[in-house]
C-alpha cells in the first residue's frame, strides 16, 4: 500500500513536471526568439552574456542578438538605481531583514571598490568586463549605492554594456577563441 501511494505521488510530481516544462517550452515559442533573448538578458547574472549566445544559438545574426541582449539587460538598470537605495535605507530603519541587507551592500560595494575609486571610469570598466559578478545589475546597485547620479551612471553603464555585449559576441561567434 505504501508503495502504491509512492508511485502514484511519484507519477504526480513526474506529470507535474512535464506539464511546467510544456508551458514553458509553449510560452517561449509564443514569445518568439526576440522576446526570449530580451528576456533572459534581463535576468540577473545571466545578462547579455548569457542571451547573446542564446540568440546566436537560436539562428540569429549575432548584431540582431547583441541589440535585443543590450536592449533586454539594460531595462533594469534605471529601475535598480531608482529603487533600490530607498529601498535599503527603508529596510535598514525597519530592521526587517537588516542583515540580508547589510551583507548585499557590504559585498557590492567590496566588488564595486574600483568604482569608488576611479568612479565613472571605474563603473565603465567594471560593467564592460564580461566576469561573473559583474555587469549591468551590480553596477547599477553600485552605482546607487555610491550616490553616482543616474543621469551620469546610465550611459556609462550602457556604454561598458556595449563592449561587454561586443566582447561575448565575438567570443560566442568565434572569432575570439577563449583562452
């Protein structure tokens, strides 16, 4: 008896997970390519470097997939400098969460110390160099987090994007070979 409820419990989960992927792998073809690369670049960490290769696999021309990665991963950038600053300071009042938030911070700013530093040619070089960690995500929380004003931080980090973007695309092509 205890193995019939097993299997069945097992054969549930298993049909549930077909079911996620079907929906998925359904939403994706409804978005089409374009919006799939947009999407993925706008996820953390991933970024263009992972949706350019994504694109490029998918049977695009590498231009068409580095715009729509570019596109993708900086539409978070404005919203991360504009909401996240408030937001931790509102946090760090409150006390809820106070040491999640404080270790966020305290790692950024030890990535970001380039930054502090050399301040917009440091926040350039620091998103243009395809790393993990690094990218349009970081520096924009660096940015906000080391008060650099959005009107100076955007086009910086769009910039550095840019050749981190060129970078991943003649890697992902071939004409770079990875060391």
């Amino acid at each position: 008896m205890c193995l019939l409820i097993l299997y069945n419990l097992n054969a549930t989960f298993s049909w549930g997970l077909i079911t996620i992927m079907g929906i998925l792998t359904d939403t994706l073809e409804f978005l089409g390519n374009e919006l799939t690369v947009v999407f993925v670049a706008m996820l953390p960490y991933i970024e263009l470097r992972g949706a350019i290769p994504i694109g490029i696999s998918m049977g695009m021309h590498p231009l068409h997939a580095l715009v729509l990665a570019l596109l993708g991963s900086m539409i978070p950038s404005p919203v991360i400098m504009l909401v996240f600053r408030p937001f931790f300071n509102f946090v760090k009042r409150t006390g809820l969460f106070r040491s999640l938030t404080e270790n966020i911070v305290d790692k950024t700013l030890k990535k970001a110390s380039g930054i502090k530093k050399y301040y917009i040619p440091g926040l350039f070089i620091f998103v243009a160099v395809p790393l993990p960690s690094t990218g349009v995500w970081t520096g924009s929380l660096a940015a906000a987090l080391l008060n650099i004003r959005l009107l100076h931080a955007f086009p910086t980090i769009f910039l550095g994007n840019v050749v981190a973007g060129l970078i991943i695309t003649l890697i992902s092509y071939g004409i770079i070979g990875v060391l």
